[in-house]
C-alpha cells in the first residue's frame, strides 16, 4: 500500500506566496490562543447583535475572512479558485451566507446559488456548488416537520414554494451536469432535510450524482443511516450520494438534548465517531458501484483509509464516485499531497459579503480550538514551511 507523506509542506502550500504564508501563520498562532477565540467571538457575537457590523467586518477582511474565504463576489474569488486549479485542486463553491430566514433571503441564497452552478458550468475549476437548506427553507417549518407536527396552511403553502425553489436549483444542476452537496445540520431538523434530499437524488442520480446528501457520523444513528439508505437507493435504482462528515454541532447538540431531557444523540466518544466514520468509508467503498461518496475530513488517518480501501479494490485514483474534500485556509497538507497523486481533491470555498460570512467565520474559529490537535497540527506545518522557506518572521 502506498502511503501519502502529510509532511510534505512544500507540496501542501506551494500555492501560498510568502506574504500570503506569513499571514496564515500569524492568524493561526492567534487563533491558537483560546483564550483570544473565546474573548474575540464574544465580542465580535455582541457587537453584530448591536447592528455593529460594519468594523467587525473591516477588521476580520484582510485577516481571517482572507484565510478562510474566497471573497466578496464569485468574480472576486476567482483568483483563489483558478491558483488552485493551476495545483489540480478544485473547489466546492459555498455561498457562505447563513441565518437568514425572510422570503427576500431565501430569493438572495436562490440566485446566489444558481449564479453559481452557472459559474460552474463555464469554469473547469469547479464542478460542485453546495447548499445549506436552512438558506431556502424557514428553520421552524423544519423542526415541525422532524417532529411530525402538523403545519398550517400558511406553512404548508412556504414550504411548498421552498421545495419548488430547491426543484429549480437542482434541474439547473443537473442541466448544466454540476453536483449539489446539500449540508448536515442540526438533528433535529435533519429528518425532512434527509427526505427531501433522498427525493431529490432519486429524480436526478440515476445515471451519475449529481445530488449529495450529507451524514454526520458524530451521531450514533448515522452508520445505520446510511447502510439503510444505501440499500433503499439500489432497489429504486439511482447511486446514493453522500458527503461523509464527523459533524459540526456537537456543543450545540449536547446543550439541547440536556435542556430538554433527551438522551443527547452524539457518540460517547471521539474514538467511537471515529470508528463510525471509518466503517461508514468501509460500506460506502464496498458498494461503491451504488454509492458515490466526498471523503469530507480534515482527518489523515480517514483519508489514508480511504485511499487503501482504493488501492485494495483496485480504484483508479481518480474514480467518479471518490472525491476527497477540505475547507479552504485548512488541511493543506492533506489536500495538495492527495490531489498531487491523482485523486478527485477540492476545498470548500466559501464566499459573499464579509458581515454576512461572520457566522462562519466565528464557528471556523470556535471548531479549531475545540477540536483536540488540530490548531497546533496546522501551526505547526505552517511554521515548518516558514522556515523551510527561510522567512522571517516576528
Ligand atoms: C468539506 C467539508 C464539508 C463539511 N460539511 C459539513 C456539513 O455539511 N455538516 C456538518 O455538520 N459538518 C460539516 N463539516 C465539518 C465536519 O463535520 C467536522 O466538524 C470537521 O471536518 C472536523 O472533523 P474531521 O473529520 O475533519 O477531523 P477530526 O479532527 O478527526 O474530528 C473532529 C470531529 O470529531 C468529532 N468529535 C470530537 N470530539 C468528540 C467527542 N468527544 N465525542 C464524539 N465526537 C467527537 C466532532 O464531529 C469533531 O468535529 C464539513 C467539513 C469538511 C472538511
């Protein structure tokens, strides 16, 4: 079995220049203090509840709104999508903006996202546009759905009209040959998402993905999900899609189950997510013939899985159905050394207005000092690159 080197830092940021290096360093040793994390998002949470938005945004634009996002507009991002491309890396667009719930919002998130499956479909650089539902659909005409209460007419008739606008975003996917991940979220709004995204998939995958549901394998249900869905999908005959993920919520999860005294529903343990996440690689591999899947993961161990798994059924590296996927302003040692030997690699990009992106930004920054390892792992690459490069740095 070959073994992918993550170490390779020349390989990993050979796309950053040396400002560019230098700046990432500096905002992920601040974002390694967790303390800074927790007092900035604080303050910056407080000020946009103020309707501050406008300095909150100048300050975090040429630091970590340049790390973590593509830009303003899909002509500004433009730049960072085509240098990628130019290290056979694609992207993921995601049109960052997120918790909106007005009509005039959901018409915004609508056509942002059609703008970019047809942004897509005239630039080999991308070839997959994700949505999050909650941008086109009420959040609390969700959760009734998931708890099966019944709606009223005026809610029957919004979610009708949210559905037709999903319908419309996903034949112009499926027109245009472009993929549509559609986002995991919180567990419990998750079933009707699930349902809608499975009739989705359904019309449009019978003959290549095109529709991409996402599982979340934090949660203990999911690994049953999936074999469930897999199987279902084969008798009424369309590849089952997914982007595989450990989950993003967790804090949050475990919060409501307490408040509201429900067992909560995420894994008693990292390693038992873990271990979830790399059988689900396992399943989705072995049925690959009915499965297509995104390697969505920051983890190197999952994503050396799953190339053995390849490796081991004879795959060729870049098969159709395997993409392997991280978040931009992340995992770059994972992303260009696995793109660098041939497999399908992008990174999620997001992008819109700064004041709109904050949400994004401020969970990016919360997620990595929460998350065991992973601050002084990137801090750790991108010192070793500094210095490699023998720059100097303050
Ligand atoms: C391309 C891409 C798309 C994504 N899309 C989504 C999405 O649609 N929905 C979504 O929710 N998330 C999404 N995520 C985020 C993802 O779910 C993870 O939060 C993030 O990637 C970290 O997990 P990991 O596999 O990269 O790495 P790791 O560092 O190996 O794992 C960290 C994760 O393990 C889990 N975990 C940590 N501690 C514990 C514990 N004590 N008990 C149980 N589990 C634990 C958590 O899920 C945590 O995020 C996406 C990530 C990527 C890279």
């Amino acid at each position: 079995m070959s073994k992918l080197d993550f170490n390779n830092t020349q390989q990993a940021f050979a796309y950053k220049s040396n400002s560019e290096l230098i700046r990432d360093y500096q905002i992920f040793r601040l974002i390694s203090l967790s303390w800074l994390v927790k007092f900035g998002t604080k303050a910056a949470a407080s000020l946009i509840h103020a309707g501050v938005k406008t300095p909150v945004a100048m300050g975090m634009k040429p630091t970590v709104y340049a790390t973590f996002c593509g830009g303003n507009t899909l002509t500004e991002a433009s730049k960072k999508i085509n240098n990628l491309h130019n290290y056979h890396v694609q992207c993921v667009l995601d049109y960052g903006v997120e918790g909106k719930d007005s009509e005039s919002d959901f018409i915004r998130t609508e056509n942002a996202i059609k703008e970019a499956i047809l942004f897509a479909t005239h630039n080999p650089a991308v070839s997959i546009v994700c949505s999050k539902f909650t941008g086109l659909i009420p959040f609390s005409i969700l959760e009734k759905l998931h708890a099966q209460t019944a709606l009223s007419d005026d809610e029957h008739a919004v979610f009708q009209k949210s559905k037709a606008r999903i319908y419309s975003i996903a034949q112009l996917a499926a027109d245009n040959n472009i993929s549509l991940f559609v986002d995991a979220e919180e567990s419990w709004i998750q079933k009707p998402l699930d349902d809608l995204t499975y009739e989705l998939m359904a019309k449009f995958n019978k003959e290549k993905p095109i529709i991409y549901n996402t599982i979340q394998f934090y949660r203990k249900d999911r690994l049953a999900f999936l074999k469930q869905e897999v199987a279902r999908a084969k008798v009424d005959g369309f590849i089952y899609a997914v982007k595989l993920v450990r989950g993003a919520y967790m804090e949050k999860e475990a919060t409501r189950a307490a408040q509201l005294n429900y067992e909560n529903p995420i894994q008693n343990s990292k390693e038992h997510t873990d271990a979830d996440y790399n059988d689900g690689l396992r399943y989705a591999i072995e049925n690959i013939e009915h499965t297509a899947i995104c390697v969505a993961t920051h983890n190197e161990l999952s994503t050396q899985l799953a190339i053995d798994l390849m490796q081991e059924k004879s795959l060729a590296n870049n098969h159709t159905h395997i993409h392997f996927s991280q978040l931009y302003g992340m995992s770059d040692n994972i992303t260009f050394n696995v793109a660098a030997a041939g497999y399908n690699t992008h990174k999620y990009l997001p992008y819109g207005p700064v004041k709109d992106v904050i949400p994004y930004l401020i969970r990016r920054a919360e997620e990595n000092t929460s998350v065991a390892g992973q601050m002084g792992r990137e801090l750790k690459l991108l010192k070793s690159e500094v210095k490699r490069r023998k720059l100097f740095v303050l």
